[in-house]
C-alpha cells in the first residue's frame, strides 16, 4: 500500500521511465529476466478517474503472480505507468513515450478507457503488440477484423442493451428517446428499438450546454430518457432537467454505470445546481451495469482467492472506501493475469525432430558477389605473362634499334606500343575481388583510365605508322616526303591528350557512384530451405555516364575506323621485312572485331560478375597479345634468319594517276635517310 500511495503523485505529473511496478522486488529479482511491458490508466482528469482503481488491482495482480514459483520461472513483469487522463491525446503520448524508451515493451495492458483503447488499438498493430484493457466498453472495439490484438476482461456497452430492451417491454414502453456523447454507444439501442417496433422520439448529442437538446426532449414529450454519458456531461444534463422543470415521477431517466460511486460530494464542481437538486431528478432514474464479480464465495479464482478476500484486501488500500471506478477492480485484475498466462503459454517447449525446432520463415541472408578467385588468378597470369613477353619485347627493340629491319620500323614508336600493352595488361589486375583493398570506386576509376590510356598509346601508334606510310604513298614526290617520329609522337600524344581530358572533366564533374543491385535469382541453402542467399553486386555509375561514355567509344571509334581506312589502302605495300603495313593493319582488324565482339557480349552478361570480367579481360588480354606478337615476332624471324632488304621498299600502287619518273620508287638508303 505505500508502494502504491508514493507511486500515484510521480505517475500523476505524466510518464517516467522510472516509474514501475513489478511482480518481484528488486531484491528477489537475482538470476531473473525482465518482461517488460508499458500500461495506460486514466488516474486523473474530469472524464473518467478511474484508473486509481484499476492500478490499485494491477499492483495487486503482480503481487500474486510474484508469488506463483509455477508461473514464469526465471522471469518477473516489469510495468511502466502513464497517465492518459482518458484523452485519446493523453494516451496516445504517454503509450508512445514507453513504447520509444528502451527496453522493448512485449506488450501495451490496462488501457483503462475507450477513448485512448480505440486509436491505440490500431496504432498497436504497427507496432506488434498486443493490447489488453479491463476498462474499455466501446462496441466499436469488438470488430476482430479492425483491431484483431485487442482483448479485454470486461463486457462491451452494448451487452446491457437487451436488459434496457427488456425492460421496456416488461413495462409495455414503446416510446423513448437517447441522449449520449459523439460517440457510437446508443446505435445498437437504436437498431434493437427497430427491430422490437419501438418509437425513438428523438436521438440527441450532449454538449456542455445542453439547454437545446432538454428543449428537444421536452417539445417531444420524452418520458423514457437513455442517457449514455460520462459523468461530467451527465449531471450538466440532470442539472439543466431540473432548470427546464423535465422530471418527476412521469420522467425516468436510464443512466450508464460509469459514475462515481461517490459522485454527490464531487458534483459541486460540474453543475450549477446543488446536490438536493440533482437528487430531485436522480429520485426517478436508474442504471443497469455488468457484474464482474463471482457472488459465490465459496469459489477460488486462479489466484488462490476468493472474492470477498480479494475485495478486503482492495479496501486495505483505500482506508475502507470505494475510490472511483471500483467496479472495474475485478477486470482488471483478470487483464493482469491474462497477461501472465500469455507470457507462461510462449514458453511451453515444443517437441522437435531431428534436434532441430521448425522455423516460421525463410531467413534471407545477402550475399556480396565477387570476382572467382580461380578466374582472377588465371587472368592475372596472363596478364603477367603478356607483361613479360612485352618486357622482352621492348628489350629486343632497343638492342636492335640500330639494325636496318629495326630501323625501318620506328623503334620510338614500337615502344610506345608496347608501353600501351603494358597499360592494356595492368588494367585486368583493377577487380572487385574478396578482400580487395582497393574500394570500388578507386577500382572502376582505375581501370578505366589504365585500359583507355593504354589503347590510346598503342592503338594510336599504330595508326599514327599506317598514316605515315598513307601519307607517303599518296604524295606526288616519294623522295621529298619527310615525316619523322616526332610527328607520329604529336599524333599519339594528341589522341592521349583528347582520351584523358574526358576522364578528368568525367571523373570532375560527375565522378562514380556506388550502386547495389540485388539480383533476382534466390540460391537455396540446405536441405530444409530455411535459409536462401540473395546475391547482390555493385556497380558504378554516374548521371551523365551515356555522355562521357559515349564520348570516349566515339574517339576510339572514330580512330578504328580511320586507321582501318588507311591500312586498307596501303594493303598493296611490298617487302613486308622492311615495312609492317599488312601488320599494322592486320592488327587494326583484329582490334576492330574484338571491340565490336566484346560490346555485345558484355552487354548480355552485364549482372554476372564472373562472365562479364572474363570476358572483357579475355579480350583485353588476347587482343593485346595479337597486336604485340604480329608486330614483333616477324622481325624476330628476320633478324634470326638473317634476312637481306634489297630492291624497291615501297611502290606506291595507291595512286590514280601515272606515277612519274620521280614518284616511282623509293629505295633503301633513301628510307633510312629520310627522317622518322
């Protein structure tokens, strides 16, 4: 009791998380877990004050549950209070501050009126809790389909209206007339007065003034008066009866049971008639109620008790008087321990098979997706190979720069194609593997600069030599051409430049972002599918990607396609040992074909992480080899057979008109001389 009477003044002010009650003291609670749970009562206010009450019989329920070593073993409940003041406002807030405050609640109980119960009740289905009240009797409340967690312990209002119908037919009454609060209460007294052939004269709303609907009842001749209102508004009513002279022995006035028990010593503060006044009217009225108690003490409830030691006890609590809303004790009781019984049911162990208890859904586990390690290690190695043999390559061209077959070919710019390759080769290293220390961003970024830079070097080598030898071939005098490499480096550098300006203003003004893709496909995990894996990957993007995209395909398209021009037209070229025109265009086709082949193929196999990097890598990887191997092992071949370069080099077929004298040939020293 003084737990009790120290708790009411903290719960008063409002919520706090340290206001609790709970079925086993802090001292006993050792080696126990907390079930926590959150709880409304109307302790204050003009509506309805009866959660003192009610709190009072919570408090008295946990006692005893605390007793019950049988009941929840190795757990106690642990209550926080809130004041809803039996405003739908009030309660709402107070419920949603215990609700949003560590712990979790497994539950909202003692919702101890209709107008916080209803809003709750469909708040609470968001939330995944179950809500229970002892004191909310709103019909409205016994719709499964719209509040299908809510329970209570105590009868909707509409369950007294065949006692109120019975009535009136017992005393052959056929007219009367309903006078409530906006709220749906007195709809079921009307469908049953149809129902029965009875007349309602007239259906109206209090108000706090209620001088018009009195005038309507007394311009009607309403002599039978179902008045379904809280007390407030209810001896506002019975005072303006009085004013307006409507009462007497002719006038019965049928009352809800929500009252105070001892509502005379508080009525001076809600009417402006005196107590002999309103019991003048209230001579002719009374009220029909549930009983919630057993009238059989000779009956133990679950508790161990009977009633009327349960109520002496209650007394015990208020020094031997009925506080306000004692008639929803009994229920209230029962909601506490309705909600112990729950919480007991939800341990009860269930039998498995196979030491493995069923579950009650898929559990869906995300699976990052990742290059193969066996495919990146394997293309890494190609990679390195091709890295090597350019190594060796490179090598071998600046051994033998000075040697005629070597010469003839611009050493200055074949190593420039084989430190393109090399470019070409690194760029396959730049992958979204497990463990990868690079972010994916840094690895998109990478690779694309590293493979287009390094295309640009070596395919813009090989176009910049097929030019050379255009340019030769179509000018009107062979001997006075003078192309050196320090041209052909202006074009490779030039094709350089235009490629890495659109990556800097890419990468500048709309670099990359991150975007996880969560493909479709679900992969199965173990034998009972319970646990499937839904594979993700990520890719980057950018807003404006077509752009920049489609600027950088334009450039290298543009190249493939000019250089394929020019190789085509120097294809009548003679004496390949001391020209690679074929070569260098050989190789052009080959990258054109590969280009195009890859796009598609990347295209359709865009989300599979495994095929879109082999391919793409495979391509890099074979294209680049190719292109190094065609333009490099025939000068191996004719350095080691010793080949001689006699006779006319160039012969220049492309012309459409008769060559001269002085366009017709172009001789060996005159090749060496001429500057490159």
């Amino acid at each position: 009791m003084q737990l009790l009477l120290m708790l009411l003044p903290s719960v008063v002010a409002g919520f706090r998380q340290d206001v609790v009650i709970t079925s086993v003291s802090d001292e006993e609670s050792y080696n126990l877990t907390d079930l926590h749970v959150a709880s409304l009562h109307s302790l204050t206010g003009d509506t309805w004050p009866g959660g003192v009450a009610t709190l009072a019989a919570t408090r008295m329920a946990l006692e005893d549950i605390g007793k019950r070593r049988d009941l929840l073993p190795g757990y106690r409940i642990v209550m926080t209070v809130a004041d809803s003041m039996c405003e739908a406002g009030r309660g709402i807030n107070g419920a949603m501050m215990q609700l949003m405050q560590p712990p979790v609640k497994m539950m909202l109980a003692g919702v101890s009126c209709s107008l916080t119960a209803q809003p709750l009740a469909s708040a609470m289905l968001e939330w995944n809790l179950v809500s229970m009240s002892a004191s909310a009797t709103n019909v409205v409340l016994s719709d499964r389909k719209t509040y299908p967690w809510f329970f209570r312990t105590t009868a909707p209002d509409t369950k007294m209206n065949p006692a109120r119908l019975k009535m009136m037919e017992v005393f052959g009454w056929t007219k009367f007339a309903t006078v409530h609060e906006p709220e749906k209460i007195t709809e079921d007294v009307l469908n049953g007065a149809r129902k029965n052939n009875l007349t309602v004269l007239t259906s109206e709303i209090l108000t706090e003034e209620p001088q018009l609907q009195v005038s309507a009842l007394k311009a009607k001749d309403a002599r039978i008066i179902y008045v379904a209102a809280f007390q407030p508004f209810s001896l506002a009513f019975i005072c303006e009866l009085f004013k307006q002279d409507h009462y007497g022995p002719h006038i019965l006035i049928n009352t809800m049971y929500w009252w105070d028990p001892t509502w005379i010593p508080t009525s001076q503060g809600l009417t402006t008639c005196t107590v002999d006044q309103l019991m003048q009217v209230m001579d002719y009225a009374f009220y029909i109620g549930p009983t919630s108690a057993n009238t059989n003490d000779t009956i133990s409830t679950i508790s161990g008790e009977t009633n009327r030691h349960f109520d002496a006890k209650f007394l015990e609590y208020f020094n031997g008087t009925w506080p306000y809303g004692s008639d929803f004790r009994n229920p209230a009781y029962d909601v506490t321990w309705a909600m112990a019984l729950a919480f007991n049911s939800t341990m009860t162990k269930l039998q498995s098979t196979n030491d493995k208890i069923p579950v009650d859904a898929v559990t869906t586990m995300l699976l990052d997706l990742h290059i193969s390690r066996n495919l990146y290690s394997m293309m890494s190695i190609w990679a390195a190979i091709g890295i090597i043999q350019s190594i060796a390559f490179f090598i071998f061209n600046v051994k033998y720069r000075h040697n005629r077959l070597i010469k003839m070919s611009s050493p200055r710019i074949n190593g420039l194609i084989l430190a393109g390759c090399v470019l070409c080769y690194s760029s396959n290293w730049l992958a979204d593997v497990e463990d990868s220390k690079l972010s994916h961003s840094t690895i998109c970024v990478s690779r694309l600069c590293t493979f287009i830079l390094g295309f640009s070097l070596a395919f813009g080598s090989l176009f910049a030599k097929t030019w050379r030898v255009h340019v030769i071939l179509t000018a009107k005098s062979l001997v006075s051409v003078v192309i050196s490499d320090t041209h052909l480096l202006l074009i490779v550098l030039g094709l350089v430049t235009i490629n890495a300006s659109i990556l800097i203003a890419w990468q500048f003004y709309d670099p990359y972002e991150i975007v996880t893709t969560y493909l479709p496909e679900l992969k199965v995990m173990g034998d009972t599918d319970d646990i499937v894996h839904l594979p993700m990957i990520h890719s980057c993007v950018s807003k404006y990607n077509a752009y920049f995209s489609g600027a950088l395909y334009a450039v290298q398209g543009i190249t493939m396609i000019f250089g394929a021009f020019l190789a085509w037209e120097t294809r009548q070229v003679k004496l390949q040992a001391l020209n690679d025109s074929k070569l260098i265009g050989i190789c052009i086709y080959n990258v054109a074909v590969l280009s195009i082949l890859g796009g598609i193929i990347l295209f359709v196999v865009e989300d599979d992480l495994d095929l879109s990097y082999g391919f793409s890598s495979g391509l890099i990887l074979c294209g680049t080899m190719l292109t190094a191997n065609i333009i490099f092992v025939p000068k191996i071949m004719s350095l080691k057979h010793k080949e001689e370069v006699v006779g006319t080099v160039l012969q220049p077929s492309v012309f459409k008109q008769k060559p001269t004298t002085e366009q017709s040939s172009l001789t060996i020293d005159q090749w060496t001389q001429t500057p490159h």
